[in-house]
C-alpha cells in the first residue's frame, strides 16, 4: 500500500494535467483502488468573471491553456499567432507578422490593418485590456494560465468584448524560492532563450523576474534583377522582460507590475503574383526561400513598448475591494514592399519586372511615434455570502494616439513622396454589477448589467500627396453610450455534470479610419450590437479522468463594422452591415487514458453570413470574383460569410510518457486543422485559402533531482512542411502571404525551487 502511494505521487508529478484523487482519501481507501484510478484530470481554475472558480461551474463558453500545452505551441519562439486554430472557434492572422495579431472568435474579427483598427475580440494581460493592436502582440512567456471566454463579455470586461475576450495571466511572485530557464535552437538559427526567478524580498514582499529573448537569422534571399541580396528577410531579434512585487498584508495585497518590449526584425514577406489566376495554387516557380523585390533592402520593423500596473485588493470578512491602475505605450515604425515585386508596367520594355505583371510600384511604411494609454477599475465584490453575491465596479480609459503613414517612391531609390498623419484621443467610462443568486441547491442564476460610455475626437491631415493631389485634412468627433447586459443560469444535473444558458448583449463603440495617404476618406463605423443565445453542457467523467465541454451558440449582430480592405486602392474604408447572422457548435474534451497518456480534442464550426442587400465593396481587377457585381463594379456582399472565418477548426494532442532509469521518457504530439477561408469581404478564386493541417512533434526527456527538474527535449512544428497561402493584398497584383514552414529544433530546461 505504501509503495503505491509513492509511486502514485511520483507518476503525478511528471504527468502534467493529471492529478492524484482527492487528498482527503485516506490509506485505506488507497488499498482498495487500482493504481489507475488513483488519477484524475486536473481541475482548471480560472478568472473569466474575475472571481477564481472552476471552469466548469462557469456559464458560459471558456477553454484555458496552460502547462504542457503552453510549453510545446510556443516551442522555438513562436508569436502570439501559435494559439490560432488550438482553441475552439479561434483564429489569429497577420499581415505585419509578429507585431499585429488580429484575433477571431467565432468568426467575428477585423481584417484593418491600420495602425488604429479596432477590434471586436478584446485582450486583457494580467487583467488591463490593451487596446491598441500592436500591444496585443507582446510576446508570451512565463506565463500561468491563458483563458479564451466566447461570445459577448460586455458585462464584466466591457467595451471591444461583443466577440469574446482573450485573457492571459502571468506566473505570480512567490515567497519560496522558485524559478526556470529555456533555451532551444533551431532553424535558421534561432535562438529562444527565456527564464523566471522569484522568491522573497521580506516577510511581506515577495519578487519575481522574468525575462525573454528571441534571435532568428534572415533567410530569404531577394533574385529581383539588379537588386540581388542574400538573407535579405525573415528574421527578427526581439527582447522583453516582466518585473512584478507582490506585498502581502493581513488584509491587503499589493500587486506592482512592470514590462518592457524591443524587437527589430524584418516585417512579413509579400509576395506579388504567388498565385496562379484562376486557381488559388501557388504559380509555378515559387519557392519559399526566394523573393523578388525591388525594395526588400529597406524594409524593417522595429517596436517598443512599455507598461506597468498597479493592483490594491482590501479583503474584509465580507467583502473584498479591488483596483487596478494600468499605463502602456508603445512605438512602432514598419515599412516594406507592398506590391512585392520589382518594376512596373507602364516602364519602357528592357526594364526588369517581376514576378508577372506589377502594375504600379507600392512602398509604404506606417508607425506610431506617440502613444499612451491609462486605464482605472475600482470594484468591491462579496466574498461567498451564501445565497446572494455580486459585484459593483466603475471602469476608465484614456488613449492618446498619433499615426504616420509615407509612401516612397521605389524607382527614385525610395525617395519620400507621401506624408500624412491621423491623432486620435478616446475617453471612456463605464460602471458595471453582476449579481450571482442561489435559487436551490441545482439552479444558481446569474445577471450582469453595464452602462458604456466612449467618445473619439480624430483628425487627420496629408501634408504630401505621392499622387500629386492637394493636401487634405479630415476629421471626425463619434461618441456613443450603451446598456450591457447577460442573463445565464446553471443546473446542476449531478455532482459531475452542468447545464448552463446564457442570453448576453454586447455592443462596440463607433471607429474611425482616416489614412488618407493615399486616399481622401475619413469614414466612421456606428456602434455594433450583438444579441447572443448560447446553452451547453459541461461534464467530468470517468471518475474525474475525462472531460467533456460542449456548447452551442447563435447570435445576430446589428451595424457589424467591417473594414473594406484594398479593392481598388491601398486604404481601407469602414462600413456597417445591416446585419449579421452566425450559429454553430463547440466541443471540447480532454482523457487521461491511463496514468501514462493523456489525450484532449476540440471541434467547432462556425457559419456567419452578412444580411445586407445594399453593400457592395471595390473588388481587385486582376482576380476572379464570383460576387455578383452592380453597374459600378463592385461586389454586393449580400449571403457571404465573414473573412478569416473558417467553418471547422479542430485540434487533438497526445501524450505519452514512460519511466526510464531514474527520469520519463515522453512524447508530445498535436494536430490542428482549419477549413478553407476569404482573405477578403468578397469572394474571389484567387483569394480564397485553402484548408490548412499542421502538425507538432516533441520528444523529451525529463528527471529531477532533489532541487532541480530537468527536460531535455527535441521537437518538430509544422512537421509535414505544408505550405498555404494565408493572406493577400489585392489592389495591384495577386500579391500572397504564407505560413510558417517546418521548424526543427531541440530544446532544455531546468526548473529550480
């Protein structure tokens, strides 16, 4: 009997996810259990109604990632991009590579890729939302927990939430001694080094450090005629660092974090006519490892952020009161090829032009010189009253926002011949409450309630035309106010399973676009709302070694603010679609098999469709589109579905592991698939993705000693090299973007305590 136990307790120490039964068996009960039911999954803590609670007592759609899991998707320095496709009716796209994610949940995104875009998916980093794009892709590491909430969170979280939120929570400080380092190498060089210390100042302070750098050589040479470089893209160098105290009282804890971010790297490669007309194949001749561009020589990246918050919690015998003060800045300067080719059309013959026809030449670069942002929550919640809880809240942010965007022109050499500029102040408040009620010992209902209010004050000048136009200023002061609300309910069917319901309203703020370098349009988007219905069932099985999560969701949003993206020029232009239509299901589902193998899968599907029988939209000329078009050559939108909006997204993993000598032997495998999607709002051949299936392997090694753990492992992303176009710019050629191709590196680790 007590052997079993120990070796019940070693097999749960290096089996990441699996957990010993509860504690409060005694040995008695340990003799009469097989050893494999000594096992279950662990249970998942989480914050989404910024409460900790089990995820699976909350009502409404949340999968979280941690350990293992957060180990192997970032293996070899991977972006924030890494969660794309990992995570029920999430997806992720860039067209600045690592430095602007833009998220989908359930279809509902943004494809602007303007340096103001809004997004309707909020992203909260150790609980201050981040508003503006480019603080969204701050590189993960060390960090506990990431949370994907579905559906509108307008309640809790407030404005930008009527598609989901996307919440991650860094490692906290600790008094005990603790922390790690990592370094892997792989291809092209890279270098992914990052690590954490913690441990105690004094009896009441205690510290943690946590620090990443990143190194990736370029490795795509440029063979455009007379412009031939050798590792000319696709590399970055990138530091970042977090400091956190954390001040423990009695009765009040003190949080201080503070974080910093610098990357120089190379922007995403484009690549003009990779695609064969129509089809959406690559053309012939393309290789990954090759461009040919006349301005590759001058096209960088290079962002600087910065940020702190402060968080104060007064826990009472009743009641606990919260606030968190939050600052971010950040700087950003990124130009490259847009056209991605090299010539142009309207030049004499013996001129080079390549690859196929490029029309026009289109160099342009965009950076934010000066920004900030401070945000205010002040809350007081219940502390487990018995029947009745709630919290009340009041929230504040403010954002200064300037922009400049040039155009150059590539046949003078890349001389200057476009300036303009957008600023932009945005002021907004709000007050909230939930209230969590008890109405027996099965059914706990909850209600949420917050009133919204946001106003923008933008202007924008262009002070050089590269047209040769007049210069040209605009501007445009939109200010709206809202009533949130979400109503959900939770049945407790038995001890293991849950029914849960949710009706939730959310709505988005006005936005504004107005790069008007090379256009004369400042335009404003009207609020989005959203009316959301969603019901589920959340189940442990299997003693506790398996789960199940299943929901199903139906919403309609009215004024959708969707972005026009290029068309027939390079700017994007705002409109609202009478209304928008999107159902479908998620699963989730987590096995441990046996005490040596865990499993988990996830599905969704997802169908959205625009309702507007007025929009239409410019279309590109070179591709083919299969909208039907008006007298003026647009596309009418009318039944299309949303773009960056796959219908299936599915993802299994599996692990395995077996003790050998005095350690584990494991392997780490994950597949993840997403159907077919449109890079743009109308339909074409061309621009259509294709289904993309990549892969991940990790085999390791792991083995501890009396202080320090040890893993020693090597590993594979994208192990089928499987290349697919991912995006495109359409209003010069049939300009493409593709994804990451096989990574291969080795990796190790040590944890020390």
């Amino acid at each position: 009997m007590k052997r079993q136990t120990v070796i019940a307790l070693l097999l749960s120490a290096t089996l990441p996810g699996v957990a010993l039964a509860d504690e409060e068996t005694g040995d008695d009960d340990v003799g009469d259990m097989s050893l494999d039911n000594l096992f279950k999954l662990e249970v998942i803590q989480v914050t989404s109604r910024k409460r900790v609670e089990n995820m699976q007592d909350v009502p409404a759609s949340v999968t979280a990632i941690q350990g293992d899991k957060l180990d192997v998707y970032g293996s070899g320095g991977m972006d924030i991009r890494f969660l794309s496709g990992k995570i029920p009716s999430l997806s992720i796209e860039s067209s600045f590579g690592r430095t602007f994610p833009r998220f989908y949940v359930r279809g509902l995104g943004n494809t602007d890729f303007d340096l103001n875009g809004s997004q309707p998916v909020s992203l909260v980093f150790d609980e201050v939302v981040l508003e503006n794009p480019i603080l969204k892709g701050f590189p993960v590491f060390d960090v506990a927990r990431i949370e994907v909430l579905r559906g509108p969170q307008g309640t809790l979280f407030g404005r930008n939430t009527p598609a989901g939120l996307v919440k991650f929570d860094s490692a906290k400080p600790s008094q005990e001694f603790e922390g790690y380092a990592n370094l892997s190498y792989g291809t092209q060089s890279s270098i992914d080094f990052d690590a954490a210390v913690s441990g105690s100042v004094s009896d009441n302070v205690s510290a943690r450090l946590s620090v990443m750098r990143q190194e990736k050589d370029n490795w795509i040479d440029n063979l455009a005629p007379g412009f031939v470089q050798d590792n000319v893209l696709g590399g970055h160098d990138e530091t970042a660092a977090r400091l956190q105290f954390l001040f423990e009282g009695n009765d009040m804890t003190a949080l201080l974090n503070y974080h910093m971010r610098s990357m120089d790297a190379s922007p995403i490669p484009f690549r003009a006519n990779i695609i064969k007309p129509g089809t959406n194949d690559f053309a012939d001749g393309y290789d990954s490892k090759k461009i040919y561009q006349d301005a590759a020589s001058r096209a960088m990246q290079s962002v600087d952020s910065k940020g702190a918050s402060l968080k104060l919690e007064y826990a009472y015998d009743k009641y606990t009161i919260t606030a968190i003060t939050g600052f971010e800045s950040v700087e950003i300067l990124s130009g490259a090829d847009i056209d991605g080719g090299h010539g142009a059309a309207f030049l004499p013959p013996e001129v080079p032009m390549g690859p196929g026809v490029i029309f026009f030449p289109a160099e342009s670069s965009d950076g934010i010189p000066d920004h900030s942002q401070w945000s205010q929550e002040l809350r007081l919640s219940t502390n487990e009253l018995g029947k009745l809880d709630y919290q009340l809240g009041v929230f504040y942010f403010e954002e200064e926002l300037t922009i400049d965007s040039f155009s150059f022109n590539t046949l003078a050499g890349g001389a200057l011949d476009g300036v303009a500029q957008q600023q932009q102040e945005t002021v907004a408040w709000a007050v909230f409450g939930t209230i969590d009620y008890d109405m027996s010992d099965q059914w706990k209902v909850t209600t949420g309630l917050r009133y919204s209010k946001d106003k923008k004050d933008f202007f924008a000048q262009r002070t050089l035309s590269p047209f040769g136009a007049p210069n040209i200023s605009g501007e445009a002061h939109p200010s709206d106010s809202h009533v949130s609300w979400d109503v959900s309910a939770t049945y407790e069917i038995d001890k293991d399973t849950n029914f849960y319901t949710r009706i939730a309203d959310g709505f988005r703020a006005p936005s504004v676009q107005g790069r008007i370098l090379f256009g004369d349009e400042v335009t404003v988007a009207d609020s989005e709302t959203i009316l959301s219905f969603e019901a589920g069932i959340k189940a442990d099985m299997l003693d506790g070694r398996a789960r199940v999560n299943t929901s199903v969701f139906y919403y309609t949003m009215d004024n959708q603010q969707i972005t026009a993206v290029g068309g027939d020029s390079n700017f994007n232009r705002l409109v609202n679609v009478n209304q928008t239509v999107g159902y479908g299901f998620e699963v989730d589902a987590e096995l441990a098999a046996t005490p040596d193998l865990l499993l988990t899968a996830n599905l969704s599907y997802n169908n959205t469709q625009l309702n507007d029988e007025t929009l239409s939209i410019p279309v590109c000329a070179q591709c083919t589109v299969t909208n039907t078009l008006n007298a003026d050559g647009r596309a009418m939108l009318d039944g299309n579905s949303l773009p960056h909006a796959p219908q299936w997204i599915a993802n299994i993993t599996a692990r395995y592991s077996t003790q050998i000598g005095e350690g584990e032997l494991y392997v780490y495998t994950d597949w993840s698939y997403r159907s077919s999607i449109d890079f743009f709002l109308y339909k074409s051949v061309e621009f259509e993705g294709k289904s993309l299936l990549e892969g991940g392997l990790r085999v390791g090694y792991s083995w501890s000693t009396d202080d320090h753990e040890y893993d020693v492992a090597l590993f594979i992303r994208n192990i089928t090299d499987e290349e697919n176009i991912i995006g495109g710019i359409d209003f010069n050629n049939l300009t493409g973007i593709v994804n990451e191709g096989r990574f291969v590196g080795a990796e190790f680790k040590v944890n020390f305590f």
